[in-house]
C-alpha cells in the first residue's frame, strides 16, 4: 500500500509541474529525462563496478547498484535540464488547453520515467524481499521464482520496456539493453531473497569474488523428455515455471536443453557467517532466439555442489519446492558449485544461444558481438549426450573439471603444495603452536558492551568484525560470566583451529621461510582442500588487536600486524575456521607448507 501511493504521488507530483509550467516546458523536461534515463542505464554497471573497486565498505556495496543508477540518473538530468535552460531562455507561447493537455501528456511521460527509475533503485539496494510491503518477485509452491503482482501504477514495467524498446530502435546501440536486461524490472528482486528475512543475505558481488571455471551442456545435440531433463523422470513431475508464471513444458513443444555452469565462489562471496549461500534468484541466464528477435532471462532449475565437507562427492540439488536455499558445506575455501538452466529450442534443433550469465550482480559475457559471427568468450567445454552421462560426472567429481581445468586444483583454492620446508610438529594434548579450541588465545577476555567493531551472538561469542583495545580493558578471571566475552562463534559443521606464529615460537611468521612464501596464511587437509585465515588475535603492550571475520578471510600476510623479531612484548595467534571431520595435514603460506603436523588434526566435537 505504501509503496503503490509513493508511486503514484511521484508521478502526479512530476505530472502537475507539466501542467503548471505548460506544453513546452514539460515537452523539454520529458527530452532531458528520456535521455538521462538512457545514460544512467548505459553506465550504470560501469559505475557500480569501479565504486566496489575502490572500497570495501560493505555499507557502500550494498546499496552500490542501487545508487550508481540512481545518482547517475538525478545528476544527467540535473546537468541536462541546466543545459536547457541555458540554451532555451525564453518559453514557448500557446493557448492555455494546449498548454494544459500537453503539459499534461508530457508530465505524465516524465513522471513515470522518474518513478520508475526510483523503484529501480530502490529494487536493488539490500534489503528485504518484500519492498515496503511490495514483493516484485514470488515463490511459486513448486520453487520456481516467478514475477509477483503489479503495482497499482507499475511505473517500473513500463520505464524497462519503454528503454528496451528504444534500446533496439532509436537508441539503438552494439549492445542493447533489451539483449542483456530482458528481467530488468526484476533483476533486483531476485538477489534479495533471503531464508531469514530479519536478516538479508549478500545480495551482489564484486569482480573477481566469483569466476566461471567451465561450461558443459546436456542434451543439446539430442533431444531428451523434458521430465527427464528437469531430473523428475519416475516421479510425480512438478510444474517447472518461467518468470511469467507459464510452464516451460508446454513451451516450444517440450524441446529444452541444459546449459551447465562451473563456478568458483572466491572470499569475498562468502556471507559473515563464513559460508556461500545460493538459491535460484542467485543465478540468472539470458538468452536469445536463434533469429536474434527475442530474448529471455531464466532460473536454474538445479544446482551441484560437495555434497560433504569431508569428501569431494559432489550431489545435485533441485529448487523444486518454496525457498531452497543451500550452503556451501564445512568451512573448505573456495567452493565450487554448478547451475543448470532449461533452454529452448525449436522442433528443428535450432537451439537458443546463451547471452550472459549474471552471478549476484556479475555479468559474464557469453557471445561476444564485436565478431562476426558473434564468438565464445566462454566455450562449451563438454556436451553430454544423456542425463545418464551427466550423473556418472557428478558421482566422479569430473563435472568440475569440464572446462579442461583440474577439479582437484580448483576445489583447494591454490596449486601444488610445496613440502619440502615443512617442518614436522607432533601435536598432542595440550600445544603452545596450534589450538583446537574456540576460545581466545593469550587469556584475553573481553567485556561486553564494550566490543567496538566486533559482533556477537546471544551466548557472547564473537560471529564478526575488528577491534583494538587498551590491555588494561581486559577483564580477569573471577568476573561475572554473563559479562565476558572470550570465544569465537563455532557451528555444527565448522569449529575453530588457532596457530600461534609469534615472533622466536615454531612457526615465526619473520622466520625467512615464512618471509620466502608468498599468499596467504592456509590451513590444508589431506585431500589437499584449504581452510582460510579468518581473523587473528594480535597483543602487545600497547594494544590488543582482534579481528574474527569469516565474509572476508586473511588475503596475504600483508593483512596482518605487523611484527618483528627484535621484540619480546609481541604475540599474534591466527584464527582458521575448520571443517569437523577432516584431517588438517599442513599449515602452509599460500602454496609453501612451513608445518606438518603429526598427528593429523581433527575437529571431532562441536566447540561450546
């Protein structure tokens, strides 16, 4: 209701000004906002992109596509309309009912683009599902996400395809919005679904937080029973829905295909809780007819990821029911996953080409235009020729590997660990070098209350942020439990390992092998997966640094404080998420392992 009378009196309000100042006025206002819809829209990802390249404020991230179009939209037509005024000194004369009507018409015109822009912006801003009560999108029972009810004046609708339109007429550009933005009324939509709406997930990523490592298909060179295809042969089959709420079955006589995506979801696209999260809204796929004349945006009907933290089996999961949400299992870096959309094509054969693929706000460039005819940036890496074929990849892991690059590789985050300077540590019982326990090392105990930066759970543990504080603020033993805060926020499926590298300890980070490697500081298994440096605790006489963030791990030894081996008052421990079951082999510095240890370690009960 709230968000249907904003609109409403936006456009009214824009509408009136038409009137007020007459036809020509108004004719001019609804030129320069035309045209500044048309710029915020062409440089709207650009500005996004080099804004999250200049920052790592997440405040700033999260509402940065939003904001890029809607700033770059309010100054173009600020700048244009005092160009206007400057080059138009005098108003047009005319009656008063031609001036009432047209002002009337043209008013309208701008105050739709104006509003429509608006809820555009707003549409993709963190936040919330629903928009000020309002949801663009909507779960149908059988999990497909599908386009909600329209607003009483769908100002958003009509402002998307009135630039589709013009973006293949007379704004016409090499690459139209209508190619690459057929969802756009949606696009922000999608990314804001959440499992747990109090508390909105990541909605976009920045480049390099997530990279295509390959690209298979499945059935695209023979036709297959749809069912089949969907992975629901033998079953009662639930409707698979399209953005229309139309059912893809009864759509091009049945005839689809899968495009397979191989990903890699670095760091950064990790959630604070330190695991990637995916759902069908995550992934988007657009694509376009054979004859160029249509163009579609579609949702994954599936997804594989590792199935187990403590193997590489890999399992295949459908969004075949109301909010499918799945997360990247155990705490491994770097995790792999594959999304797979339904694609149409004609009783002929004649398959629909893939445009772009979008990840939480990335663009991937699918067919480059620039060519003729338009080229691969990314290939199809392998065709499978059955369902039956796909599956025997999954059970062998081979589905990550099928754009030529090894899985094995990619699933560990790095290449081939060096061991040739690992020094053995026998760790048993109770150690000075590494810790299996959640608790804060160096007997540091904080208030609550008094945390700065750092987040914590109803229980006091620490689940994110940074701190500094005095040493005099620590609190002693004998202080009211209720008020200290003293352990890091451990799950059922990930617990905390800590490694002590001190200056003149085992594993001296100013040592001149850990000085030699270069990367950042791992944790790795026995079937080579590596577990990232989420935090540290650093203390000296001066200060007590701690930082716990699984959403933005350790990325070189450049991000920790620095230290030196001329003094005694230093000590920093490294914090690892880890996860349970797995046997940690190595502590290493990106691919030079400094440590192995013997026994293995192994985190075999959930951390209180």
């Amino acid at each position: 209701m709230i968000l249907n009378i904003a609109v409403i009196l936006v456009a009214l309000a824009v509408a009136y000004w038409g009137v007020a100042n007459g036809f020509f006025s108004a004719l001019m206002h609804l030129a320069c906002t035309i045209a500044a819809g048309a710029i915020a829209l062409a440089f709207w990802e650009p500005v996004a992109m080099l804004i999250m390249e200049q920052t790592q404020a997440e405040w700033i991230n999260d509402m940065v596509w939003g904001a890029s179009l809607g700033l770059t939209f309010a100054v173009s037509l600020a700048a244009l309309l005092g160009l206007t005024i400057v080059a138009l000194r005098a108003n047009m004369k005319l009656n008063v009912v031609a001036n009432g009507i047209g002002g009337a018409v043209a008013g309208a015109g701008s105050g739709t683009i104006v509003a429509g822009m608006l809820l555009l912006t707003i549409g993709n801003i963190r936040g919330t599902s629903s928009l000020f009560g309002h949801e663009r999108t909507v779960y149908d029972n059988a999990g497909s996400i599908v386009r909600g009810s329209n607003l009483w004046f769908p100002a958003d609708d009509l402002t998307a395809a009135f630039y589709s339109l013009v973006s293949r007429g007379t704004l016409s550009t090499d690459t139209p919005l209508a190619r690459y933005y057929p969802h756009l009324a949606e696009a922000g939509s999608l990314l804001r679904k959440s499992f747990d709406e109090e508390k909105p997930l990541r909605h976009t990523l920045r480049k390099g937080d997530v990279e295509i490592l390959g690209r298979y298909t499945v059935g695209a060179s023979e036709a297959i029973g749809f069912d089949a295809l969907m992975g629901q042969a033998g079953t009662t089959a639930k409707p698979v829905l399209d953005l229309n709420g139309e059912p893809l079955k009864s759509q091009n006589g049945g005839q689809f295909y899968l495009e397979g995506f191989v990903l890699k979801f670095n760091a950064g696209s990790r959630e604070k809780f330190g695991q990637v999260v995916w759902w069908n809204g995550a992934a988007t796929l657009v694509v376009e007819s054979y004859d160029g004349l249509e163009t579609r945006a579609i949702m994954p009907i599936a997804m594989i990821s590792n199935a187990d933290s403590s193997t590489s089996q890999m399992g295949r999961w459908t969004f075949d029911s109301k909010g499918v949400f799945i997360a990247s299992p155990g705490a491994s870096a770097d995790p792999l996953a594959a999304f797979e959309f339904p694609v149409p094509r004609t009783a002929a054969g004649q398959a629909w080409r893939a445009v772009a693929l979008y990840v939480r706000g990335i663009r991937f460039d699918l067919l480059d235009y620039s060519t003729e005819p338009p080229s691969e940036p990314v290939k199809v890496g392998r065709a499978f020729a059955s369902v039956t074929d796909r599956n025997s990849a999954i059970a062998s892991s081979a589905i990550m590997s099928v754009g030529g690059v090894g899985a094995a590789a990619n699933a560990t985050g790095g290449g081939t660990l060096n061991t040739s300077k690992a020094q053995r540590i026998r760790v048993e019982g109770t150690s000075e070098t590494v810790m299996i326990s959640n608790r804060l090392p160096m007997a540091v105990m904080l208030r609550a209350g008094s945390l700065g930066g750092l987040e914590v759970d109803d229980k006091n543990k620490i689940r994110d942020g940074e701190a500094k504080f005095k040493p005099e603020q620590m609190l002693q033993r004998g202080t009211d439990r209720s008020l200290v805060v003293d352990s890091f926020l451990s799950l059922s499926d990930v617990g905390i390992i800590q490694v002590d590298v001190s200056p003149r300890t085992v594993l001296d980070m100013t040592g001149p092998d850990a000085r030699d490697a270069t990367g950042a500081p791992v944790l790795v298994d026995a079937n080579g997966s590596r577990y990232q440096c989420v935090g540290f605790v650093y203390k000296d006489n001066s200060i007590v640094h701690v930082r716990f963030m699984p959403g933005r791990p350790i990325n070189s030894m450049n991000d920790l404080p620095s230290v030196s081996s001329s003094r005694a008052d230093q000590k920093i421990t490294l914090v690892f998420r880890v996860s349970m079951n797995v046997d940690i082999k190595h502590y290493a510095i990106g691919d030079t392992a400094l440590a192995e240890f013997a026994p293995v370690l192994k985190l075999t009960e959930v951390q209180r």
